[in-house]
C-alpha cells in the first residue's frame, strides 16, 4: 500500500467507538480518504449489503464449504490500535519517524543555518539512505542542497576523528544501537484480529461507495465480465470505458491461476474465500486511465524523436521521407524510461509468485481436492524455477544441466571445507557439548577464518593467535550483550502491545533481567579489525565534483586547430 495514495487511513473520536458515528471525508487534492468512526449498526448493515449484492454472483457454499483458515473475521474495534495505525500511516506518508524528542539546537555551519527541524530531518534521512546517498537526503529534508548536506556530514566526520583519535573509543557500544524489535507468534496474531476489523470496516465503506458510484457493475466477476464482454459487442454502457480497451476475463483468469494462485496457503484465495477473485471497477478505470496517459506520452516522445531525426537530415537530404521509424519509437521508449517488452517479467513470474508449475497439470476437474486423488494417482512433482524460466526463455536443455552442474560443484566444494574444518582443531561435528566447549571451537573457527580466509594477509603466529582470541572473545560478548538488550526490548514492546491491544498473552513469559546491569555491559576498546589495516571509510579518498564537472567533453581536437588558425 502506498501511503502517498492511500485510502485506508482511519481514525477514531474519543469515546466508545460502538457508538460513534461514521463520517467519510475526501480530500480531492491529496487522494486520501478518512475514516472517522463507524457505528457497529451501519457497520452491519453495509456488511449485509455487501454480501447481498455478492450472493447472486458468487459460487454456492454447498459446493465448496471447506473451511477457510485465512479468511478475516468481525472482531471488536479496537481505538487505540486505529490510532496506532494512522501514526504509522503519518509517518510512513511523510517519510520520517519523529516520535523521539531528541534537543537538536539551532547552529550555523559556515554560512549554512540548519534549525532544528533540518537536523531531525537530517539525521532520519540519514537513518534511511546512508550518508552516502546525498541527493536523496537533500530530497529529504527539502531546504538543503547536496553540497549543503556533504558539508554537514564532513563536519560529523571530523568530530568523529578527533573523538577516536583522543580517546580511541567509538560512541555507541553495540548494544546500544536500536533494532527492530520481535514479537512473538500469539502476538501477531491478535494484532492481526485487530487489522482485520479495521480492513472489513473500511472495505465494507469503500464498497458502498463503490456501489453508489458504478451501481451493479462495480465488482467485476466471472459472470460481470462475461456479461461485459457481451455488452461490449452491442456497444455496452459508455461509463465503463475499460471494458472497450482490457479483456476483462483474462485479468480475472490472471489473478485466479497466477497473480492469487501461490503455493503458500496465506497467499492462495482459495484458503481466503470461497469466492473467485473479482476486481473493482475502480481498479480498472485507473488502469485505463495510465494505460491512456503512457501511451500518450509515448506517442508524443516518438514524434518529437521522429521530427528531430527528420529535422537534422533535411540539411543533407532535402527529400527525406517524412515518416515514424523503428528506432524513433525505440528511442522514446529508452528516453521515457520504459521497458521494450514485459518477457522477462513474465519468464520470473513462477518465482516471484511462488507458484507450482507443471509440464502436464493434474488432471481433475475444477473444484475437486487433490487430496481425494492421492490415492488413486501419483501426481507429477512440479518443475523447478530454473526449468520454467528455462522453458519460457526457450533455451537448450543442456543450460538446466550446466545450473545443475554448477550447483553440485558448489556444494562439494562447501562440504570439502566442512570436512577440513571438522578435522582440524576446531571440529565441531556434532555441534553438541557444554556450552563452554561450543564457545571455545566457536572462537577458533573465528580466529582461522581470519588467518586463513581473508585477504589482509596476517601471518599465523602464536601472539597473532592470542591477540586475534582476546579480541574475538571481546566482540562476541559484546554481541551476546547486545542480543540480551535486543531480546529485553522486544519482551517490553510485546507487553505495551498486548496492553494496546486489551488482551492478555496465553501463556506468560518469565520476566527478563534488566541487562544494562550485567558485567558484558562494559565498553571495550579493541576489535578484530584494529589488527589489520582496512579502509572502511573509502569515501574520504574521493573528492566531490559538482554536476558539470562529471559532464562528459566532446570538443574535437581539429576544431581546437581550426580556432588557433584563425587567431
């Protein structure tokens, strides 16, 4: 979903929400609807009517009543949980996470002012892109150049270096950088009973608005489209512009055996509902209005292409046809940033998509189980994805052997190294032990990986080993700290969640130690990399060039004795 264009942000006044009173509200200039409130009557009625207008289109419950484990279900809404969600649908419109109030005063860098609000711009840009990304945070924040914001990071920089090089110790200890926190399974799930109601609410809106704006035809089904298809040959209604331009019952067909058709259940609809996959007139005007809008910018280009090309031929040859040509059309395509055909799309759908394609499908009728044939037939495993791109890209058979050469090759290559290292002094074979032992063989894997693997080129000594064992020991209970934080972390954001969400968890788990007491919440300043040279900050060896500097020159040298002649 993207925020930019949704229409699924929603809010709620305070107070019970049972008894608030819906209200839709449309912002022309934005495109985004809101939400705000819905009283569980109406609620119930659009649900009933939305279920009406479906009931003589859709397929009977006794033909097909298997259970759907993914189809959402009416819950109770939950207000502080729509808050939460129109905060994140904030911030994600907005590009920035401002939740924290951190002082950043005013200062002024040269003669570059940054207020408050630039720098909190700044630093989440930052968080987002990386530093070396500078047009995208000067895109950011708005008000600052790249040159303006490769200045302050230059300024940062300095501090940095003068901090390590005085004090030798960085900032922020591992644990302290924040990351994302977990939730566990039982969790999820109540949270997704919570954005169930939400979505059923605001898609029970939608579709009345729907129904008012396209009347009966506002979802198009098997049976809508076939009956357009028909409308369409006695010129249909003229409201329904894309029924002229798209074969609507091929969309369809798309969405029921690819697009909706994945081998994982969550994301197959015939685990969702027992209805086939149906699109919403709005849908299809939309893709008719881009299909409209990309072709007439693509007509454009090509004849501002063509009269150019026409235009600079005429000095030579003043009969030139006046005429579109291939390659005009293949130069608006590459100046629009269009691709020139969708083949490779399509050849890395199966993958993209999760699909189970077969070289001869299962032979039963539609709406019968598998799972009542099993014992009757032995069905045919489905093709790897690299046989199907290999079909669709109609390539030699003997590619698919030469992938399947190379990955057995890879594979004996990983196990010979298994093997070398289990017979060495660090074999771990079994992987079982005290945990005492398993830290000890973890570390020597460790200490060989950097002798032996990497391209620094540290000779294997004994005091190389004993320094490179004091430092690996050093960084991986650093490490272990830092997961203990994480791990603490994400045990108190479940409770505030569970909190949110006005439950209780099934089962309670035992209540973590607070780790910023432990003794591995020490700072330490060495690392492995301190042993070796390497160039982690390679950005300072590069100088900055404005945008004409990278401008290629094209003046000819002849032109160069052509202007010396005539001095």
């Amino acid at each position: 979903m993207d925020p930019d264009d949704s229409d699924y942000q929603t809010s709620v006044p305070d107070g019970d929400e049972c008894n608030s009173e819906m209200k839709h509200a449309t912002d022309r200039d934005s495109g985004q609807s809101v939400l705000l409130g819905e009283d569980d009557y109406e609620a119930q009625e659009v649900s009933e009517g939305f279920a009406s207008s479906q009931s003589p289109r859709k397929r009977s419950a006794e033909n097909d009543d298997r259970p759907r484990p993914f189809k959402r279900q009416r819950s109770h809404l939950n207000a502080a949980y729509l808050d939460l969600l129109n905060r994140d649908i904030d911030d994600a419109a907005h590009r920035v996470c401002l939740e924290e109030e951190i002082d950043l005063p005013d200062s002024q860098l040269g003669l570059t002012y940054w207020s408050s609000v630039e720098k909190k711009q700044f630093f989440e840009a930052l968080s987002r892109l990386g530093k070396h990304d500078l047009p995208g945070v000067a895109q950011r924040i708005g008000t600052k150049s790249a040159i303006e914001v490769k200045h302050y990071l230059r300024v940062l920089h300095e501090a940095v270096v003068a901090r390590r090089s005085t004090d030798g110790q960085s900032y922020l200890a591992p644990a302290e950088y924040p990351a994302a926190v977990e939730h566990t399974p039982p969790c999820c799930h109540a949270q997704e009973e919570a954005a169930d109601e939400v979505s059923l609410r605001q898609e029970g809106r939608e579709s009345q608005r729907e129904q008012e704006k396209w009347q009966g035809y506002w979802d198009i089904t098997p049976e809508v489209a076939a009956e357009l298809g028909r409308k369409h040959k006695e010129d249909g209604p003229a409201k329904l512009a894309f029924s002229k331009l798209f074969r609507v019952p091929q969309w369809l067909e798309l969405s029921d055996r690819l697009f909706m058709n994945s081998s994982i259940p969550g994301s197959n609809w015939r685990n969702i509902d027992s209805r086939p996959p149906s699109i919403w007139a709005t849908t299809l005007a939309d893709f008719h209005s881009l299909a409209l809008s990309i072709t007439a910018r693509l007509v454009l280009t090509t004849l501002f292409v063509s009269m150019s090309r026409i235009r600079a031929k005429s000095r030579f040859e003043p009969n030139v046809r006046k005429t579109v040509q291939k390659q005009d059309v293949e130069a608006a395509i590459a100046s629009l940033g269009l691709s020139h055909n969708a083949r490779d799309w399509w050849r890395k759908s199966a993958r993209r998509m999760q699909l189970d394609v077969y070289e001869n499908p299962p032979a039963h009728d539609q709406g019968q189980h598998q799972d009542e044939l099993a014992g009757e037939t032995e069905e045919e495993e489905p093709m790897s994805y690299d046989e199907v791109e290999a079909e669709l890209a109609d390539e030699a058979s003997h590619r698919s052997i030469n992938i399947d050469s190379n990955t057995e090759g890879v594979k004996q290559e990983l196990q010979f190294t298994d093997a070398a290292e289990e017979s060495g002094v660090d074999g771990d074979s079994d992987g079982k032990g005290e945990p005492d032992d398993q830290e000890k063989r973890a570390v020597t894997r460790e200490i060989n990986e950097v002798l032996w693997y990497s391209a620094v080129g540290i000779r294997d000594l004994q005091s190389t080993r004993r320094a490179l064992k004091l430092r690996v020991e050093t960084e991986r209970r650093q490490e272990r700290h830092a997961d203990a934080v994480d791990e603490y972390a994400s045990q108190a954001a479940e409770a505030d969640m569970w909190a949110l969400l006005q439950k209780a968890p099934p089962t309670q788990r035992p209540r973590l130690p607070n780790p910023a007491r432990s003794a591995e919440a020490r700072r330490s300043k060495i690392d492995v990399e301190s042993l070796y040279p390497m160039n982690k900050m390679w950005a300072d060896d590069l100088e900055y060039q404005a945008e004409w500097e990278t401008l290629p020159t094209t003046v000819d040298a002849a032109s160069d004795d052509d202007d010396d002649g005539d001095e």
